[in-house]
C-alpha cells in the first residue's frame, strides 16, 4: 500500500460513518488489504488497479464506497471514533518488532 495521507484517513473515516459501528474495524482491514493489492498491481503491471485504484487508502475506499458527503466537524462523537479507528488500523499495519518505526504515512505530511 502507498504511503497513507490526511486525505486517506478522512475518506475513509468518512465512509466508516455509512456503516453500522460494529463492522468498522473489518471494513477498514479490508480496505486496507485492498488497497495493499491494488498497489502491488500497480507495480507490476505500471497500470491502475480496475477496481481497487492506484494503491491508496483513498482510492480503494472510493471504489468500493463511491464519494461521501462534506467532512464532519471534529467535534461530532461519531466522526471522532470513525477516524480513531482508522489510524488504529495504521498503526496495527506497523510492524511491532521494528523499534521506532515510523507509521505508513507520507513524510510530506506533518503531524
């Protein structure tokens, strides 16, 4: 998968919002897988996944969801927990052996 961005988090926290909670958690694994695989192909093939998109969190989500309304404040309870689960997702991708190493997520990026 691409390095995650701001924008990846918030479309898919996004999508999270159209689903009951309960399935949040294996909606984002899936996603994630998704756009792992989309990603791959990309590199192999130098094309476009046809279904997955182009190796991001956000072009997955966007094939499999379509496009979401206007982002939710941060202070809507319900925003909050759809986005905490996605960075929770994140982090769990890291793997935990490697000592101080850094989240999947653009360096360009300031956090």
């Amino acid at each position: 998968m691409r390095a995650a961005t701001h924008g990846d988090v918030v479309v898919a926290a996004r999508a999270l919002l159209g689903l009951p909670p309960s399935h949040w958690n294996g909606e984002v694994v899936r996603w994630l897988q998704l756009a792992d695989w989309a990603d791959r192909f990309r590199k192999r093939t130098g094309r476009v996944h046809p279904f997955w998109g182009n190796g991001t969190l956000m072009s997955a989500v966007m094939a499999l969801r379509g496009p979401a309304g206007g982002e939710p404040a941060l202070s809507d309870p319900a925003y909050l927990e759809a986005f905490a689960t996605v960075i929770e997702a994140l982090v769990l991708r890291c793997p935990a052996r490697k000592r101080g190493a850094s989240l999947p997520v653009s360096p360009a990026t300031p956090i």
